[in-house]
C-alpha cells in the first residue's frame, strides 16, 4: 500500500522545519515517484541571495537529476504553502502530474492570481496537514515582529 499525503506532506514539513532553523521562510516540499522521494527542498532564497530558490525550485530540481529528465508527469510535489506564480509556472514546464500544497497562500499564491497556470493534466489538491503547515509560517513570522 502506498503512503498517504499526510505521510509525504509530513516529510515536507520536515523540510521547511529546516527551512526555519536557519531563518529562512519555512516553506518545504517534496517530489514522490512510485511512492519513493526522489527531491526535496526547502527555502534557500536568504542563504543562497537568489529569489528563484524556492523549496518547490529546489525540489523539482532534484527530482530531475534523479530521473535524468525534465518532465515529471508521473510525479507528485508536496509542499507545505501553496506556490508562487514563478513555482506554478515550473510545475507546469516539467509537466508535473499532481500538486499537493498543505496552507493557502492568500497574499502570493497563484490561485489568487490565476487557477490556470498549471499544465492541464496537473491534478490539484490542498489542505493536507493544512494547520501545522500555516502554524510554521505564522511563528516564523510572529518571531521577526
């Protein structure tokens, strides 16, 4: 029997718990295939001075050079806030077969700004763990103020 999305959601909270230990926004995701993790990532965008290293960038990105190929239809992303516009628009490029994202992002999400980023075989799903996932992101930021 496969795991669940709370099993795989949870290894991505694991990731954005890394994320937070270093102060950085702690957004975390993962990449399943055949129920394996074969990517993960976390926020990097403080350490490594970039805006494009999201955890679902760092992710996709693994996931990737573990195929050795750039289209992961056959794959799921996890990952603890919905995605940015720019991360959509990469689920998209690498044709990723489903999207799993814990909490909502009202302010930066893409579904504020639009539902049809996505590649049209993308399968969408949210809420999974949704409260640990946006309780991370609030204490992170309740700690700066």
């Amino acid at each position: 029997m496969e795991p669940s999305d709370e099993h795989f959601m949870k290894a991505a909270l694991a990731e954005a718990h890394k994320a937070f230990e270093i102060d950085e926004v702690p957004v975390g995701a993962v990449v399943v295939s055949k129920g394996k993790i074969i990517g993960r990532g976390h926020n990097l965008t403080e350490r490594l001075n970039d805006t494009t290293a999201h955890a679902e960038m760092q992710a996709i990105t693994a996931a990737s050079n573990y195929l050795g190929g750039k289209y992961l239809d056959e794959c799921t992303l996890y990952v603890t806030l919905e995605p940015c516009v720019m991360c959509a628009g990469a689920t998209f490029w690498a044709h990723l077969g489903r999207i799993v994202y814990g909490a909502r992002d009202d302010k930066r999400g893409f579904l504020k700004m639009s539902g049809d980023i996505l590649h049209p075989k993308t399968v969408l799903a949210g809420g999974i763990l949704e409260k640990e996932c946006s309780n991370l992101i609030t204490d992170f930021f309740r700690k700066k103020r």
